[in-house]
C-alpha cells in the first residue's frame, strides 16, 4: 500500500487527478471504478481542467460506478447518476453511453446488480477504482456487517451513513433508506485501486481499515489484501 499525506484538499486532488490522468494515458480505453461523495469533487474538477487543457481525452474511456440509491432516478439531483453527470460526464468528452451507474428505479433490484457484476467481467476488468471512504469505514456501500459481500447487493443504510449524507438532501427523512452497491468482488477485482480521504474526522477510520485487523467491521479493511492499493490523505 501506498499512503500518501497531503497537507490540503486541493493537492489531494491533483494528485488523484494526475494518476487518473496517467491511467487514461496509458491506456486510452480503460475501464475508471468511479465513486461519489464530496471527497471526489475535487479530483473530477482537475480531471475537467485536464480535459479543457487539451491533455485528456475520455471519448474511448469507459466508466462504471460504485453505488446508487434505491428509489431514484437518474433525473433526481440527489442520485448518483445526476452528480456524476453535473460532475464529471458533462465537461469532459466521454461517451455516456459507455458510463454506467446501478439503476436505482429497476424494478428487479437484485436482477440490476447481477447485470451490473456481468457487466464488469464483459468489460474485462476494472482498471482503476477511485473510492471515498465512509466515517464508519464503508467503502461503495458496503456497509459494516458480519460478512463481506462479493457481488452487487441492495444495502439497509446504517443510521451514520444516513446523517453523513444527510447534508445533501432536504431533511434526514429524506435519505433514501436502501442503495445498491458493487460488491467486495468488483471492487477487489480492481486492478488498481485509488483510496482519498479528506477531514481529520477520517484519520481514525483510516487507521482501523489500513492498519487494524482485516474484518467486515471495517468494510475498507479488506483492501489491505489488495496488491496496488493508494491512498491519498489530507487533514485539512
Ligand atoms: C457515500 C458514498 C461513498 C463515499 C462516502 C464518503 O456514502 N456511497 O462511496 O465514499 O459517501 O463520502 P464523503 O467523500 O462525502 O465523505
């Protein structure tokens, strides 16, 4: 693993920006694990930038993300679909036929995620995941429970995750109670994963999933069985 500490959330995010970047580089048509949240906010605007520059170019790059919530649609501007779309899809050139977030609104949730798993191995892989980590150590939103899920699942929220995103909705009521996520399977199958962090309120998750035992406690946990895991702090 490859920690590494940053003294601001503006560098934090160039440099997540500039291994994304490199990725892309490397290999024009990969497959990004893209995340949400606030910490990736950053990265998307500098990968914006990137593009505007001239330097990046998305039009073969293919995109599948980690989570949606139950119930909504991509035309909410609280779904997953819609910030990604605002934040990311776009300002830069990619196909967005080719960018895909679980269907929240699919009748067959369970159906949805067993799609989503096939569409991960008809792509070959990812190649770089981006997550976000969560103040109870979820990672998606694979919550702590007593086992790791490998496949795309429905989730129950925990009442932490429900009053940390609270700040994006109305009301608390109003955070969708239930989410789909990709499984422990999808995102370890990864071929790299990249890990960012922003808030003092992070240090100590971060130490118990990097650090402490590996458990489904700790959903991040997991990670330290991967063999190209970075992670990019900051305190501020
Ligand atoms: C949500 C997302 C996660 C994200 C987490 C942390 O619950 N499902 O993918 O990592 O929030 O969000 P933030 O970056 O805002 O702290």
């Amino acid at each position: 693993m490859k920690f590494i500490k940053t003294d601001s959330y503006a560098k934090l995010s160039r440099i997540a920006a500039n291994i994304i970047f490199a990725q892309i580089i490397n290999k024009p048509d990969c497959v990004l694990g893209l995340a949400t949240g606030s910490s990736p906010v950053g990265t998307y605007k500098e990968l914006i930038e990137l593009y505007k520059n001239g330097d990046l170019d998305f039009s073969k790059v293919k995109s599948i993300n980690l989570d949606e919530y139950a119930g909504l649609d991509g035309a909410n501007d609280q779904s997953y679909r819609y910030f990604m779309n605002k934040n990311l899809f776009e300002s830069v050139n990619i196909d967005i036929n080719n960018t895909y977030v679980p269907n929240g609104k699919a009748a067959d949730l369970e159906a949805e995620g067993k799609a989503y798993d096939q569409r991960i191995v008809d792509f070959g892989g990812i190649d770089l995941q981006l997550l976000g980590i969560g103040l109870d150590g979820h990672i998606g939103f694979n919550e702590p429970d007593c086992c790791f899920t490998k496949e795309t699942h429905v989730v129950e929220l925990d009442e932490s995750t429900i009053k940390a995103n609270a700040r994006f909705f109305e009301s608390e009521a109003d955070v969708p109670r239930k989410a789909i996520t990709m499984g422990m399977g999808g995102i370890m199958s990864a071929k790299k994963i990249l890990l960012i962090a922003n808030g003092a309120n992070k240090k100590e998750i971060l130490e118990k999933a990097f650090y402490g035992p590996i458990t489904p406690e700790v959903p991040a946990s997991i990670l330290q069985l991967h063999s190209d895991v970075t992670v990019i702090y900051s305190e501020n």
